[in-house]
C-alpha cells in the first residue's frame, strides 16, 4: 500500500487527503452560505466564556504569559515556538527526523510519523499558514490545540530510534545485550526523579491551596444543585463558583460563566482593537454585586438578571448584609462554606422592617 509506484497505492491516498479537505472545506463554505457570518464568527459564539466573537478571537493575544501564539509586526502569527523549544522534545525531534528519513521508503510506520510530524509543523510554525488556519478555519486561539501530534509523533519516533539503537549495541556484545535495557530504564527513571519531584510539588501545593479556598474535594452545594434543582432558575455567584454551577444542573443558569477573564484583560483588548469589545453585561453586574455596591444598584442587578437565587460564602459581610434585608430568604442546603438564598424580586430593595 506504500508503493509509491503503484496506482492503487496513489488512489488510496488521493481518497484520504480529498476526505480530510472536503471535511475542512465543507464547513468553511456552507456555514457563511447559512448563516451570513464566517466560520470563525460561528465558533466564537459557540464557546460559553464570550458572547462577543471579537473578544475569544483577540484573547490569545493579549495573554503572552500562556505562551500558546507568536505575533509577528505584519500581523502574521504562528504558535508559540516554546513547545520545540522544550529541550526533551527538541532533541526527539531532531534525532527522529533523519532517522525516519533513512526508513521512509520501506516503512508504513515511518512515513506515518514523518508525515504527522512535518504537516502538523508545517501548519502551526509556517506564519501564512498558520494564519489563514487561525483567520478563516479555526480561531487563533485554537492553534495550540492543533499542534498535539508532534509530541506525540516524536516521543514515538525517539522511542524506536531508541530501540533500534539499543538492539544495534546488543548484536555486538551478548553481555550488553542482556543488562543494557534494565540500565537505560534504571538510568532514565533516576534522571526523571528531580523534574518529577518538581512536577508532584507543584501538584501538591495546587491541590493544597484548591483545598484552602474549597474547590476541592467538591462542596455539596454542587450535588444539591443537580438533585434540588428541577426547573429552569437563574443563580447569582461569584466567577469561580458559579463556573462550576452548570456542570451539575442543567436547570441551573448562572449570571457570568467565567466573565472575570475578560474584565481582567478588556484594557489591553481595547488597546488592540478600539471600540470593537462589548462588554458581557453578567460579567459586569457579577463583579459589581460581589465587590460592594448600594443597595438599590445591586437591586437593579437582580431584576436585569431575572434572579432566582443567590449563592455566597458562610460569614462574608455579603452573607451577614442578605440574611437581613427582606426578599431573600435562607435555603436548606449541606454546605458549610456558602449559603444560598431565594430572591423575591418584588420584595428586593425594600426597606428592611424595624428592629
């Protein structure tokens, strides 16, 4: 099937690469042809952390500390090149292409990863392509993902070089044959100790500080939201927990789903693209109501959103402020960190009765 001399061979592959264009070009025309807008427009709209596609189409860009694209003064970009720069994969790369080219014309296996390798490179590190990818197919923030099968391919690749070496030592000494795989493994286990105790810290301390501010194990709160709650109703919460919120209830509607990320970067994406934003109202009326507001302000908030319930952490001057003031009343929920409220709007922003 590899013959490159073969007509059937050419068919089979012709057959392939016509699927594969047909599966990226067939939504790419026919979704502007339905919709009026471009396929990038569509999935920008598609994703639950933006309402407004400027905003999920310029994000990458205006967060360099991820390291996932490189802008170019033109306006090109490609990903960032800190995945080949990575010195394990760097070297798995290097060492694996020529070797795969010395196989490629009597190994499957061979042009298969050489192939994944230099189309996937090709694709997210040559500037004009990676761009007409980012601009008319996917949205550049989405290159990073697209770019998955060159470690994969490479740590394949390394691996039978490897291999092959280790088999090439062991023909010409019996002795090495037998005790030279233990060592490598024993070698390569002991050189991965200190970069794994680095790794497993940083986990630890992540699980730690999760545990700290109770996101982790999961709060009951959440497993009530999906056995409580059985017809549709609006909750009111801060950004990370009303993130999690959906997950469980599809009843249950939050406010903002992640709005703070684009609050904490809308300066630069204003500076990027002036007078192109528009600002998610939930994400603003959920940083108003949770950081301090009037009384009458935090009402208008609750009427806009159309709330249902209110969702706060155990003895926040928030908590102390609602269990007081009339239209919300307390639920019978299993959580000791927050309280969750009901909100009578009819009865919100009016005068708390006499002591």
């Amino acid at each position: 099937a590899a013959n490159p001399r073969s007509r059937a061979s050419w068919a089979r592959v012709s057959a392939m690469g016509l699927t594969g264009i047909i599966v990226i070009i067939l939504p790419a025309v026919l979704i502007p042809t339905f919709t009026g807008s471009p396929l990038t427009d569509v999935l920008a709209d598609s994703d639950i952390n933006s309402g407004d596609p400027d905003v999920l189409r310029n994000m990458v860009f205006v967060s360099p500390e991820r390291a996932r694209i490189f802008e170019f003064a033109d306006g090109s970009y490609m990903m960032h090149p800190s995945l080949l720069l990575d010195p394990l994969l760097a070297v798995a790369f290097l060492a694996s292409v020529p070797f795969l080219l010395w196989r490629v014309e009597r190994s499957i296996a061979a042009q298969l990863l050489l192939g994944t390798m230099l189309l996937t490179t090709f694709a997210v590190y040559v500037p004009p392509v990676t761009t007409l990818l980012g601009d008319e197919l996917v949205l550049p923030g989405q290159i990073w993902r697209l770019a998955w099968p060159i470690p994969l391919a490479a740590l394949l690749a390394f691996g039978w070089l490897a291999w092959r070496a280790l088999a090439w030592i062991g023909d010409r000494a019996n002795l090495l044959r037998l005790v030279l795989p233990p060592l490598v493994v024993v070698a390569l286990s002991v050189a991965a100790v200190p970069s794994a105790q680095d790794g497993l810290k940083t986990i630890l301390d992540h699980k730690e500080s999760s545990r700290e501010a109770g996101f982790y194990p999961v709060d009951p709160i959440y497993p009530w939201f999906r056995d409580e709650i059985d017809s549709s109703k609006v909750v009111l919460a801060s950004d990370l927990l009303g993130a999690r919120i959906p997950a469980y209830s599809p009843e249950a509607n939050v406010v903002s789903r992640r709005g703070g990320l684009v609050l904490n970067a809308l300066p630069r994406l204003e500076e990027r693209v002036p007078g192109q934003i528009e600002v998610p109202r939930g994400a603003r009326d959920v940083r108003d109501f949770f950081s301090g507001t009037t009384l009458g302000r935090g009402a208008q908030i609750l009427r806009r959103n159309d709330v249902d319930l209110v969702m706060v952490e155990v003895g926040s001057n928030l908590d102390a402020a609602l269990g007081r003031l009339p239209g919300f009343v307390p639920r019978d929920e299993p959580s000791d960190r927050y309280d969750l409220y009901s909100v009578d709007l009819k009865r919100v922003g009016t005068a708390p009765p006499p002591r």
